[in-house]
C-alpha cells in the first residue's frame, strides 16, 4: 500500500493549524463568557450579522447601534459581574436567561464599524445554538478562523529555506503567537483575526519575493492563501488597511531582485491581483460608508487634548503598549509579572537583533522602519481621533504590526548570505524558543486564576479549592495548554541547527 506523505509546507500547516486551533479553544474554555474586551457588543453584532444586519439603526442614539437579536444575546451585557474587581470570581455569572429562541429583540453594540465578515462568520453558531453553548461555538470559529491565517504563515515561512534555513522565522512566528494573542483569538473579537491575517499575508509576500520562479500548482496555491488571507485582512477592522500597506512595503523591500519582474509577467498573478484588488475597493467602501455612530462626550475621555499633545504623549509612552501585545487579560486587569513582560521582551527584542547583525543594509532600514512605525502609527491614529473619541488607544490595536517585525527578523535571518551558525547562536534561539513557551504556560495559569479565585486568595488554590471551575476543570485544562505548548516548541527545536556551520 502507497503510503501518503505531504509536503512539508503542508505538514507546516496542518501542525501550525491543530497547535493553534488547540491553545486558542483551550483559552476560550479558561475565559468565561463576556470576559473579553467589548465581548459583549461583538457578540451582539456577530448575530445581527449572521441575520443580514450589518448597521443597524442609530436614530436618537449615535453612540450606538440598535439591532434584532435573540434575547440571550442581549442578556450576555449581564454576564460580567466580574468587571468591577478582579477579586471576584467568575462563579457569580448566573445562567443566561434564554427568553424566546425564535423571538428577536432589541440589543445593542458599539461594533458596526467594522466590516461584517467577520462577523457574519462567527454570528452563524447563533442560527443553531443559543445560550451559553452558542456563545462557545461562536468562539470556537473565531479560534478556527484565526488558526487558519496562521497556519497560511507557517506554509509559508517554511518555504522560505532548506533545512535550518526556514528554521528562524518559525521561531519568529512562534513569538508573534503572544499569550495576548491567542486570548483574543479565542474570543468573539476582530482584533485576532485581524493580527493573524496581517501576518499571513506578510509571510505570503515575503515567500513570493524571496521565490518568484514557482510554478504550476506550487503557484497557485501561493497565490490562493495570499488572496484568502488579504480578503480576511481587509475585511476586519478599519486599520487593517494599514497593516496591509505594511505587508505590501515589507513584501517590496525584502524581494530579489527581478521577483517582480518575474511575478507580474503571469496572468495568474493578475487575475490574484484583481480579486485582492476587488477586495480591497469594496472594504474601503464599507469603511467610507456613515454608520450614524459618534462617541458619547459623557463616555469619551480627553476630547478636549490638543492632537499634537496627543501625538507627543502617545510617543513617550509607546514602550508601555508593548505589555499588552505580550498579554493582558480579561476587560485588561489583569496583567502578568512585570519580569515575564521582561522576559517576553528580551527574547523578542533577541531575534530582531540577529537579525539587524547579519542582515543587509536595507533589510536592516526595514526593521528600524518597522519600529518607527510601531511608534508613530499609533500616535498619529491617537492624535487623528482625540476630538471625536477621546483617549481610546489600546496596545492590542497595533498588535500587527509586533507580530510582522517578528516574522521580517525571523525571514531575514533565514535569507541572509552571511550566517554562520555557531553555538551561541543556536543556542540563543533555542532560549529564545523555550522561554516563550514557559511564557504561554505561566500567562494562561494566571488568567485562569484570576477567574476561579479571584486574586485575593493564594494562586495554588485555583486547583484545590476553585470558586469557578472552566469546561474540564483547571487541572486538565493546565495539563493540556502544557502538553499544547510543548509539542511544537519540540517540533521547533529539532529544526534549529546545533553548531553546524552554514556558509553561503
């Protein structure tokens, strides 16, 4: 019998695909319902999408959108008693009151920027289910969903080399994956699939331009999971349009010499270009479309700062963002030790700079302009909207750009032609790879603690005596993000060269 062997881009993307898939549901079991960041308005615009609601009516109320929803929808707003104090436990949820299942009611959501796709995807469960088992399923997609984009990145950064050659950027895709990350990514929120497509389509640009000549099927299928991951990308959340001018600058700088040439005398490549291109144009119609929805000055803080004020301050304080890429969890409140946000840093900040020492000259003013624009992007975006908004930014908006600085150093480092592996080296990856996974463990352990027992009591209580137990209880739910965590920092780390020198 003829045994079936995949490619290993497709072996990259299926393991990509289960080991995210896993961490993410085993993250939307440890968070109780609504306790995710404006979870309650996603859930409500997710299942007024899935019924064709994409506005909504904002007559009398510009600070938000009325729509048609079941009653258990509207009573999700209910669910986080928690919020006031992260000493209180997720045992004071009280059963979702389902109302009439075929019955629509009024509820409302803040959501109605943003494009609907996502949301339709992730409103469907709700056609099916209802109550506590829908809300479930509706992360449970999310968690899919997001999945998949990263599992396009993983088949394509392993392209990018031969053996320890397409090493680096996974490691690099491993450290962009942050707690914050697959938190979100296990929730109702477009935030998680917007920093997993932004991140897709830069590994999709980055392989292109580093391997033009492919063709045949090899090709199409390049061309297919960048179409799909930018038609994702786009069709998330306004800023996504930035993150994918990002992608696009870094998939130009980072190409061969003569890979456009070569890519754009295919009609394949047009006929790709053209559906992105359709794509694109129809988000930035339904991001241009007025949605009726203003900020409340009761709610909004600081409509009345000065923007350059804004901008100014915004770039002081752009270190303080990067905790929440690493991970804040909850309605953010609740933070991780300040040494693992140290230690989270130095392992990143150690790819970026491998990378910066072996790459080229312009492949190193591309990382710096990566990290300018991690500064200034979001002070602009502030400044732009203080007088409407108010103070609103969130280092979880900018996530995307984190996650393409990580996997441009891990690709730079795998393409550049003057690595010479030594033991040092290697070895300060090997680091770099594990103590991100004890990162993912130690976050997911203190997330869950703060909702079994709050964190008044002493943390080994949440396995000996929890208030709250999530799906499976705290103990198999540890032992198997544990078991989800080690398997590919494992698989990882048997790629990474040892001291073999490579010489190109």
């Amino acid at each position: 019998m003829t045994r079936l062997r995949l490619a290993p881009r497709w072996v990259a993307f299926a393991a990509t695909f289960a080991a995210s898939a896993v961490l993410m549901t085993l993250w939307s079991f440890a968070s109780p319902p609504m306790s995710i960041p404006d979870e309650p308005s996603h859930v409500t615009y997710a299942a007024a999408a899935a019924r064709g609601q994409f506005i909504g009516n904002t007559a009398g109320h510009p600070d938000y959108a009325v729509v048609q929803v079941p009653m258990y929808v509207t009573n999700s707003a209910y669910l986080v008693c928690f919020r006031a104090s992260t000493a209180t436990t997720a045992a004071c949820q009280n059963t979702v009151d389902l109302g009439d299942s075929n019955a629509l009611v009024d509820g409302v959501t803040t959501s109605t920027l943003n494009s609907p796709l996502y949301f339709v995807l992730t409103g469907l469960p709700t056609l099916v289910a209802s109550g506590e088992l829908a809300f479930s399923l509706m992360r449970v997609v999310s968690a899919l969903l997001c999945s998949l984009l990263l599992a396009i990145a993983g088949f394509a950064l392993v392209q990018l080399g031969r053996g320890p050659r397409a090493t680096v950027a996974l490691v690099a895709l491993f450290a962009a994956t942050t707690p914050m990350l697959l938190f979100l990514g296990g929730s109702v929120n477009p935030n998680s699939a917007e920093v997993c497509a932004a991140i897709a389509v830069t590994c999709c640009l980055l392989l292109l331009g580093q391997d033009p000549d492919a063709t045949g099927r090899l090709h199409a299928e390049r061309l297919g999971v960048l179409t799909l991951s930018t038609l994702m990308l786009v069709n998330t959340r306004s800023l996504s349009l930035a993150w994918l001018l990002a992608a696009v600058v870094v998939g130009l700088a980072m190409a061969k010499t003569g890979a456009l040439r070569m890519l754009f005398s295919r009609r394949s490549t047009w006929a790709a270009l053209a559906i992105i291109s359709l794509g694109v144009m129809a988000a930035v119609v339904w991001f241009l479309i007025p949605k009726g929805l203003a900020s409340s000055p009761d709610l909004a803080v600081g409509t009345d700062v000065n923007p350059w004020y804004a901008f100014g301050r915004m770039v002081l304080i752009a270190p303080l963002f990067a905790i929440e890429w690493v991970g804040v969890f909850g309605w953010l409140d609740t933070p991780l030790p300040i040494p693992v946000y140290v230690a989270y840093g130095l392992a990143s900040a150690a790819v970026v700079a491998f990378a910066l020492r072996v790459g080229t000259r312009a492949r190193r003013w591309l990382l710096i302009g990566i990290g300018i624009a991690i500064v200034f992007i979001p002070a602009a975006a502030q400044a732009l909207l203080i007088g409407q908004w108010g103070w609103v930014w969130q280092g979880r908006y900018h996530l995307a750009l984190f996650g393409i600085l990580m996997v441009v150093a891990g690709a730079t480092i795998d393409v550049s032609e003057s690595v010479v592996w030594r033991r040092w080296n290697a070895g300060a990856l090997r680091a770099v790879l594990w103590v991100v996974a004890i990162i993912h463990v130690a976050a997911f352990i203190i997330a869950l603690y703060r909702y079994t027992v709050g964190t008044a009591q002493p943390l080994w209580s949440m396995f000996t005596a929890p208030a709250w137990q999530p799906p499976g209880g705290t103990i198999l739910l540890t032992l198997l993000v544990v078991g989800a965590v080690a398997l590919p920092t494992v698989l990882i780390d048997r790629r990474l060269p040892r001291v073999l020198p490579i010489t190109r």
